[in-house]
C-alpha cells in the first residue's frame, strides 16, 4: 500500500486514480484503497496521530470521534470569494445529509486568521456548521487538500472516498458556468451513504489556495 | 569574456531548478530567461515583488474597493502568494483582455513577461521579505470619490438586493439628474455602495426619460443587459460612460464634454454578482462638471450583426462580420467590444484605402465578466473610405462553460444574458467639425443609417434615423420617402408618423403634415411631440381654435411645458380675435382672459380684450385693460388711442343728455 507522503504526491497519486477510471473503471474501487489517509494506520493498529484541531473557541476538538456515518472537511478561508460564493450551497448540504448522518466540518487552514474574522465569517455567510482550524495544517497533510473550497469526505477507518470540487460551477479562474451540471460532493455522499463506490473520487477544485505556513 | 560565459551557466541552472520547482505553474514564454538575465541574487518582496504588486494589483486589492483581499503589505501578498504565480501566469489577473500588439490602448493593465518570472520566481524561492529598506513607498490612494468630491451626486432612489446565490444580474437602474440648467460633464465616476458585488456598471443617457416605462414602479429598475434610449433632437450618444473596478476614472479633455439637459435621466447599467451572502447595492453617480461647452463632438458608431446571430445549438465555430466604409476623416479614440457568454474571439480592425490594415482590438478569449472600453493612447486616425471591420466568433457547444444552456440550444440576439449579442461601438471624432456646412456628425450619421438599411431593409429605427438626418440636412424629398418607410415597417408608431408629418410641414405642404400629426395623434393620443407639431401646423393655417384645442391638452400632459403655454396662450389670442370679427364677443373674451391667464405680460391680449368688452359695453372694465396694455408696453399705440375712444366714450355717456 501506498502511503502519503505529502500534498504533492497525493496530486499525482490522484491523477493517476482519474486517469485509471477512465480506461478501467471498475479498477477505481482497488485504487481508492489507496487514497487513504495516515490516519487509516489507526484501523491497522498502529497509534492514532494527535492532531491540534481547535474549535472556534480555542478548545482541541476531534472531528473523528464521533459516530458519523461520514465526515466531510470542506476547507475554507475568510477573504476567499469562491469559498463565499458557495456559502449558501454548503448549507443547503448540511441540512440535507447532516440527519442522514454526515458529519460536516468547516477547516479554517490559514495560521494567520484570528477567531473574531472566523467568527464573522461564519455569521455573515450563516455556514451553520461547525467550523475549526487546522493552524498547522495537520488536517490539510492528511487530508492532500490545496484549494478552499475543496471538500473532504472520509469514511469509517479514515478512508477518503472523495477529495474536490463541490461541484462544477467554476471551471477556471473566471470560468464559471451558469450553474453546476454535476454535483460532485452531493453525489459522494448520496452514493457513500448508500454503501456505493463514489464514481468520481477525486476532482479539482477550483479557488483559492491554502496558504503554505509562515 | 569568461564571465559572460559563467553568467549565462549560472542563468541556465537557475532556470533548470525553476522549472523544477515551479512545475505546476503554466509555462508561459516569460519563463524563458531574458537576456541580459535579471540579477542572480534571491528575488525579494521588498525590492522586486512590492513594486509589482504595489502598481498592478493594490489599486483594486485594498479596502473598499473590489479586490476580494488586501495585496498592501507583505503578509497579504505572503497568503496569497500561490494564488498570484497561478493568476498571473494564466493572465486571469491582473484582468486585460486584448491582445498586446492590437491596439495601444491607455491604462492598459497588462504585467510583462519578466515581471510575471518575477513573482514566480519569488515563490519558488520561498517567498523572503527582504530588507525593508528596500521597499518603496506605499502607494498613496485617495479614499472614497478618485477624482475628489463631485459637482453633483445622484445616488439610486432605493437601494437593491440582491440575492446570496444564482447567475450574475444585469438590471438597470433609473437616476434622473437634478440640474436645473444645462451642464458641461467631463468625467463621471461609480461609488457602488457595494464594491464587492457590483462588478461594473454602464451608463446611458435618457434625455427623454423613455426608460422610466419599463420599470414596475418608479425606483424598481429593470433588467436586461443592453438597454436602448430614445431621443427627440438629434444629439447623439457620444461619449463612453463606463466605469469598473480600479480603473481611473476618465476625464475628458478640455472641448471634449458632453451635456447634461435638465429632463435628463441617466440609467445606471450594472452588473451584478452573488457573493454568497444577501447584499445591497445603492450607488451613487459622481458628476463633475466644466464651464467649458464641448468644442469637440465625438460620435459612437456601432458595427453589429446581431440580425444574423442565429447561432446552432452544438456550432463550435459561429462567425458573424461587419464592415463600415467611412464617409469622411476621423479619428478613431477608443472601442467598447461586447458580446455575451457565447462569444470567444472578438476582432476589430480598419483598412485603408491604400489597403494598409490598423487592428483596433484583438480579444483572443473574450470574458464578458471583464468587459470594459478600451482607449487609445494616440488617436487612430482613420481616412476618408477606410473601412471599420468586426469578426466575432461563438462556441455554442457544451465545451463552452458559459454556455448558458446545457445541452446547448439554438441562440439568438436578444438583450438577455441567455441571448447573444455582437457589437463593437467605435467612437470617432471627426477630424472637421463640419463639411460643406454640414455637421460631420449628421454625415456619418446618414451613412451609418444607410450601412444599416443595407443590412435590415424593413428596419423601423434604420428609416427612421435616416430620415432624420436627410430632413436636417434639407433633402426633404428623401426624408420624406424615409419617414414613409419607417411608417409603413411600424404603422402603429406614432413617431414616425409624427417626423413624417414635420418634413411635410418642411417643405409647406401643411395640409399634408397635418394629416400625419393627426394619425400620430390617433396612434398615441397623448403624443406631446404630435400636438404640439399639430397644433403649430394649426396656427400656420390661421385654425386657431383647432391649434388652442392642441395646446391646451399639451398643457394638460405638461403644464410645466413653458413653450406649450406660450403657443396655448398665442393661439388664444389670435382665436379671440377671429371670434370678436365674427361678432362672438363672449367667446372672444372667454379667449382672451384665458390666454391672459397663461401669458400675463402679453399687452396685445389686454388691448383685445379692452377692445372686445368695450364693444360689449363694458367700458370701464376695457378701460382697466388698455392701461394694463400700456403698462406693460408704454409704447402700445393701439392701445393708447383705444384708451382715449373709450375715454371719450365713457365722458360722453356720463354727459347730462
């Protein structure tokens, strides 16, 4: 099995899933075992990594202790105009899977953003779901994510089924279509929840990239 | 000798490691090292990155303006320090969309080649702040109004909200201009109450007010992308009012100003874009004025094929052209490209007669969302029979993103964002003023109208501009032929009747004008051009009472129509004085007191009302109006004798018989 060892070879590791799902299909289900997380060492066995996720109040918080049937991270930042464009769209989301048992989090990954502008931000855009920050981009490593907004979604034993885009809007920096014509995240978790293999798993996300640490 | 060759060593391997390690960015020709290289030393943001950010990308990137995040110091340009190698490499930011080599337009906002290797540069190499000393100086902004505080502001009657999520919104917005004299503007500037939704923002000048139908309620605006505004005296659009984001606002050179009526409005054209989060937008328009009246008069012409924009469902590769031949010198002073979300490569160039080709713009991947006018830094000068060409190109497939259908569908022109449009508006100044006598404008006018009916023989507003500029330029007959046409393409237009009418009247043939005054009156029967047309036609022909009846319910649409009291108030007047020969000495009084009512100062009136009570008898009361008569013209002979008969009268009658 291959393990990640950082954000630049999950990139490649992820194009090549895509490239593999397009001439092999059913191969994808294989390939996804790949995609998974250090944390998936926990299922083996091995000690769990300590993460220094904190909440909007300062508090450590652990987005994997709880009994979701999945858990999406949807990475975010404050002056991303993107990841606002999409505020009322990632609502929606969270009301609609949140009582079929989805776990939603929003991950702050900038170390530079204070908790007021997270707290503002949280109130003007009425995200709805609870929000914390990854300051050291420990969830970013794990996760491989680059972009806000780019979704997460894991799954028992800390697999991730599905890392991008939330849908299709944005095309490029300044192409945007009308509206999606497909709705990745949505139909990760549809297709998740209903004990299916998520078609696409991996798609790029457009927007604003994570910053890299100070 | 040695060290030319050990720079150029050291060049390649910096080069090599930056392709390395810069392997996501795009490869642009930028990356290709300049010779002679930029110095070897570690690329910092104080000394080499600042001064790029500081002219290209704070003007829009600080407070309240639309740069969604700050690019002022270094920690902000730090976090975003990915986001700017990828922006900039692809040229999505700084946003310019014409070609470079086609057309040198003003305040072009383009980074070159070595500064975009710059910035990449800067981030391969870990992004060091540098030494501080090294900085230069922040860049000054003025807060609040670019051109200091304006002769006026007129702001939206109410603010808009728009919505947090859905497509981009293209609404008008009506804000009528509250001078009470004509007034020179040389530059207007947006505040968009909002600088982070409001995208950019056109405005049109409606001297007639002819939008304020198309709004639900006063204040509502209305939508659409391209509005079309009506016009009674041939003054044409001129000027590019066109405002985005972090540009300058453009000052009109001196002779150069537009004017501004009272009865003005202007309607603010804006473009909108959801944030994800409910907003409102209230802007406000600056306007600053000059004494100096415009000299100069430029005109926009528009090179369009809308006509044939009938563009399949699934065409990758839809052409529309125009070409326009110019009927005399011009100066070409900048372009305004636009097209909607279909359109790809937009192209506009002149040819010379001498067959020599001048591009005027070239967008390779047109982006309505940056859509803007583009100046030229010198004027193109543009010969007598040099030719105006526009090529515009559509993918209407599924591979076009902003395809507003999916699966695609049949498209065609149309002013909602779902249409497609395909206009390059050229604005020209003619290099005379004036040729043979005539208005270079009313030239250029006729020979667009005649381009245009060559395009669209049955066009209602093709004829119909025609034959305006014909009848200003007196070839009535053909104004004529023209009005006819326009009539006959919409015989429900009432305005057309109406010009129809007036060049009959032109070449004296008043019975005639009448008859068309009289349809327009029939097809709009509050048409105020038609009455009063009608009603002056009527005083030519001495049927006062007909051209009062005209007046009066002008005057009831408009009292404040100063011109129209007058005319109600003249043909009183002559009424009264038609009904007191005939005897009708109440009528006639009736006439004239109401005439009195309108135009008080009038000392004829009050010496034909004398007269008409002094027949009647009333003497005394004729008395009082002969001395308001020469009260208000001590000169008035008339009424001086009538005042000594009525006196004399009035003696004999109070003498014992």
């Amino acid at each position: 099995m291959l393990g990640l060892q950082g954000r630049k070879f999950v990139r490649v590791l992820i194009h090549t899933i895509a490239a593999a799902k397009r001439a092999l299909a059913p191969l994808s289900l294989l390939f996804l075992g790949a995609v998974m997380l250090t944390g998936a060492v926990r299922a083996s066995g091995a000690a769990q990594p300590t993460l220094h996720l904190l909440d909007t109040n300062g508090r450590l918080v652990d987005p994997f202790q709880g009994h979701a049937r999945a858990t999406v991270f949807i990475f975010v930042r404050t002056d991303c105009p993107v990841t606002n464009r999409y505020a009322p769209l990632i609502r929606r989301l969270h009301k609609e899977f949140t009582p079929r048992g989805v776990a939603f989090w929003l991950v702050y990954p900038s170390a530079l953003a204070t908790t007021a502008a997270i707290l503002n931000h949280d109130r003007d855009f009425q995200f709805d779901c609870p929000a914390l920050r990854d300051p050291h981009h420990e969830l970013v490593k794990l996760t491989g994510a680059d972009i806000t907004p780019e979704a997460v979604v894991v799954v028992t034993g800390q697999r991730i089924v599905y890392r991008g885009r939330i849908d299709n809007q944005y095309v490029d920096f300044g192409v945007t279509r009308p509206a999606a014509t497909t709705h990745d995240l949505a139909d990760a978790l549809a297709a998740t929840l209903a004990g299916k293999p998520v078609a696409v798993a991996s798609t790029r996300a457009i927007g604003c990239y994570i910053s890299d640490l100070p | 000798m040695r060290r030319a060759v050990h720079l150029g060593a050291a060049g390649l391997s910096a080069a090599a490691v930056l392709g390395l390690r810069l392997a996501l960015v795009p490869a642009s020709p930028a990356a290709r090292p300049a010779l002679p290289r930029p110095p070897d030393r570690r690329v910092t943001f104080s000394k080499d990155v600042a001064p790029i950010i500081n002219k290209n990308c704070a003007p829009c990137h600080r407070p309240e303006e639309a740069g969604p995040f700050n690019l002022l110091t270094y920690e902000d340009v730090r976090t975003h320090a990915r986001q700017i190698v990828t922006v900039t490499a692809s040229r999505f930011m700084p946003p310019w969309l014409p070609e470079p080599g086609y057309g040198d337009f003003a305040g072009e906002r383009r980074l070159t080649s070595e500064e975009i290797a710059t910035l990449a540069r800067w981030v391969a190499q870990g992004e060091a702040e540098g030494d501080s000393r090294d900085l230069p100086p922040a860049p000054r902004f003025t807060p609040g109004w670019q051109l200091g505080k304006p002769d006026l502001v007129l702001t939206m009657a109410q603010p808009y909200h728009l919505a947090a999520t859905g497509v981009d919104v293209y609404r008008n917005f009506i804000v009528p201009a509250t001078v009470t004299t004509t007034r020179y503007v040389k530059a207007i500037e947006i505040r968009p109450g909002n600088p982070k939704a409001l995208h950019h923002a056109n405005i049109l000048v409606d001297p007639n007010g002819s939008c304020r139908r198309l709004e639900g309620h006063p204040g509502d605006g209305f939508s659409g992308m391209d509005v079309r505004t009506e016009s009674e005296s041939f003054d044409p659009e001129s000027h590019f009012l066109f405002w985005k984001p972090g540009s300058q606002p453009y000052v009109e050179p001196d002779g150069r100003a537009w004017a501004l009526k009272p009865g003005t409005d202007l309607v603010l054209n804006m473009h909108m874009q959801p944030t994800g989060k409910p907003e409102t937008l209230q802007a406000s328009v600056g306007l600053y004025f000059t004494d100096m009246p415009p000299v100069y008069h430029p005109m926009l012409l528009q090179l369009e094929r809308d006509g044939k924009l009938d563009i399949p469902a699934g065409d990758p590769n839809f052409t529309v052209t125009d070409s326009f031949t110019l009927p005399l010198d011009v100066e070409v002073l900048g372009v305004y490209p636009h097209a909607h979300y279909l359109g790809t490569d937009l192209e506009g160039w002149a040819t010379r007669p001498d067959g020599s080709r001048e591009w005027l713009i070239w967008i390779k991947h047109w982006n309505l969302d940056w859509q803007g006018v583009y100046r030229y830094k010198r004027p193109v000068v543009l010969p007598r029979g040099s030719v105006l060409h526009m090529r515009y190109t559509y993918d209407n497939t599924e591979r076009n993103p902003r395809n507003p259908f999916t699966p695609p569908r049949r498209v065609v022109a149309g002013n909602r964002a779902t249409d497609e449009m395909g206009h390059l508006w050229v604005q020209v100044l003619p290099r005379q003023a004036e040729i043979g006598g005539k208005d270079s404008r009313i030239i250029l006018q006729e020979a667009m109208m005649r381009h245009w009916l060559a395009k669209y023989p049955d066009d209602f507003v093709a004829h119909y501009n025609l034959a305006s500029a014909l009848a200003s330029e007196g070839k009535l007959d053909e104004a004529v032929t023209n009005f006819a046409e326009a009539a006959r393409a919409q015989p429900t237009d009432a305005t057309a009747e109406n010009g129809w009418g007036a060049a009959l009247e032109a070449q004296g043939n008043l019975s005639a004008a009448s008859a068309h005054y009289r349809e327009a009156l029939r097809l709009e029967p509050d048409d105020p051009d038609a009455l009063y047309n009608l009603g002056n036609c009527l005083l030519q022909r001495d049927d006062f009472a007909a051209a009062a009846e005209q007046f009066r319910r002008l005057v009831q649409l408009r009292p404040d129509d100063s011109g129209a009291r007058g005319k109600l108030a003249r043909a009183l007047g002559a009424a009264g004085t038609v009904l007191a020969g005939e005897n009708r000495l109440d009528d006639a009084i009736r006439d004239f007191r109401e005439s009195l009512a309108l135009a008080p100062d009038s000392a004829d009136a009050y010496n034909n009302l004398g007269g008409a009570l002094a027949r009647k008898g009333e003497l005394a009361e004729a008395e009082t109006d002969f001395e308001r008569a020469l009260q208000l013209n001590p000169g008035h002979s008339q009424a001086r004798n009538n005042l000594r008969l009525v006196r004399e009268e009035m003696t004999r009658q109070a003498a014992p018989r």
